[in-house]
C-alpha cells in the first residue's frame, strides 16, 4: 500500500448523542453532502436532505432521508424547507456554486450570482435556522461550507472566494450573536481540492495536478475527510463554535 494515499475511513457507527436528532443537510445531495448524509445515518441522525435542480442525484439518498426541494436564493423556498424539515438539532449548509466566469455569463453577473447562491442564500437559511432554534429555547449546531479559496488567494477565484470567505465571517458573526442563553453553536468547514462533487471535473482535467507534483498536498481530498468534521462539529458535546476549519491537507498554508 502507498502510504501517501491511505483508503478512505469508513463510516463506521459511533455511539453517538446525536442518535434521533433531526439534521437537514441543504444541498446535501452533492458529492459532499451524501457522504456526511452516510456518516450520520450511520450515527442515528434522522435526516433532510434538499436539493435544488438534480433530482435524479438526490434521488440516491431517498432511503436513508427525506428529500426537498428549495433554491436557498428564494426567501419562499428557505421558509418551506425549514416547516418541513420540523424542529431541528442540527443544519449543514452544503450549497454551493463554483462560480466560473464562461462566455455566456460576463464577471459581473456571475459574481452577483455567486454572491446569491455562496453566500446570501445559505448565510439567510443559517440565521433563520438559528432563529427558530433561539425560538423554541433548544440547542443546536450549524455548519457552513466556506472554502481554502476563501483564505487563499487565487488568481480568477473572485465571484466564488468572496462570497465564501463573506459567508465565514458572517458564520463567525452569527456564532457570536447565538453565543450564551441556548446553546447553539455555527462553525465553517472550509475544504480544499476534493475528489467529489464540484472540483472532480477540474481534477479530471490536470488543472490542480500541480499541487501533487509540487508536493503541496499528500493527496487530493476525499468527501468522507469533510464528512469526519462535519460530524464532529455535530456533536451534542462539542466545544467548539466560531471556528472556520480548513480540510485541505495544508494547500493554504
Ligand atoms: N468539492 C470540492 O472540492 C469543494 C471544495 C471547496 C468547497 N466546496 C464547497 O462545499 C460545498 C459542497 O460542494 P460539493 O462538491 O458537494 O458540490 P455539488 O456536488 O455541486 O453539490 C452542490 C449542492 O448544492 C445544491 N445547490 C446548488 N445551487 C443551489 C441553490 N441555488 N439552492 C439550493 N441548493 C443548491 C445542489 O443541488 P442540485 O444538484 O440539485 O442543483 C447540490 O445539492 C459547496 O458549498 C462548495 O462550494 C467544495
């Protein structure tokens, strides 16, 4: 076996407190989103999962989750999702969009849009979530998806790294405002290159081969290396809230 490249950890069941909370995994259907939704099935979580357009892809996670549909962009949508997701211990915010300049959509409306999507739409859905758990006097967790292109900087990254590095320091905001009374805590996961969901098509293509060769990072990362975060971020327990936590084997360093 190569060392540099040890097999994934399986999602092995942990004696978990979080057994029969409620989670809702928005945008959860991606290729991130499933495998943290394998984790904490695997923990006893009872779980949402929305999606936005794929329903084919969401369609995966039907067994293990109950599905909804709802463009966090919309106020309407936000609302819907959280009455029908009911009383929540927990939300993942997974949404997201890379954001990429192309011929048929000029810089400035692509970074309206990314602002819409990375940004506005899961920071609103976090606070409204927060909102209500303030509401009902219960403790919660919530995790938001930044990313390292939020912390370093890359030339072309504009529309997407803003908006991600304006919805970590409106998540850190937002763990202040929660913090004392009820218990509710909002972390940022901020994930490096990936081998799932969004970065598989960019890898496939070379364009980030050069950080293996450079020796910048082991070995590209894997869904189930956020999903092991999430669900510990997730942890009745866990003592941690404010925090942004790169999982990107050292790429912004
Ligand atoms: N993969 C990586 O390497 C990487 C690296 C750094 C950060 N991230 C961040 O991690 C998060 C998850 O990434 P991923 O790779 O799992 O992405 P993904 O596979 O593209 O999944 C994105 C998810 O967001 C949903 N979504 C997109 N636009 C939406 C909208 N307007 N309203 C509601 N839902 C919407 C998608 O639903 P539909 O499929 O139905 O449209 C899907 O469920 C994202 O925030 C991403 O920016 C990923």
């Amino acid at each position: 076996m190569n060392l540099s490249d040890p097999p994934p950890v399986q999602p092995v069941a942990r004696p978990s407190a979080i057994r029969g909370l409620s989670v809702l995994l928005a945008g959860g259907s991606g290729g991130l989103g499933a495998a943290a939704a394998e984790y904490l099935i695997k923990d006893g979580a009872r779980l949402h999962v929305s999606y936005s357009h794929d329903r084919e892809r969401a369609q995966a996670l039907e067994p293990i989750a109950t599905l909804h549909r709802a463009d966090l962009v919309e106020a309407v949508d936000r609302k819907r999702l959280l009455d029908e997701s009911g009383p929540l211990y927990g939300l993942v915010v997974f949404v997201g969009n890379p954001a990429r300049v192309s011929e048929s959509l000029s810089f400035e409306d692509t970074l309206r849009q990314s602002i819409d999507v990375n940004f506005a739409g899961p920071l609103l859905l976090a606070r409204e979530a927060a909102a209500r758990m303030k509401g009902k006097g219960t403790r919660g967790a919530i995790v938001l998806l930044s990313s390292m292109q939020a912390v370093q900087l890359v030339v072309g990254s504009t529309p997407y790294a803003t908006a991600k590095a304006a919805l970590s320091f409106g998540a850190r905001i937002l763990a202040k405002e929660c913090r004392g009374g009820t218990d509710i805590r909002v972390n940022v996961v901020a994930p490096g290159v990936m081998d799932a969901g969004m970065a598989q098509a960019s890898i496939a293509s070379g364009k980030y081969r050069r950080y293996l060769d450079e020796d910048v990072i082991p070995r590209y990362g894997r869904a189930t290396d956020v999903a092991r975060v999430v669900r510990f971020l997730l942890e009745p327990d866990c003592y941690i809230t404010g925090q942004v936590i790169a999982v990107d084997g050292g790429l912004s360093l």
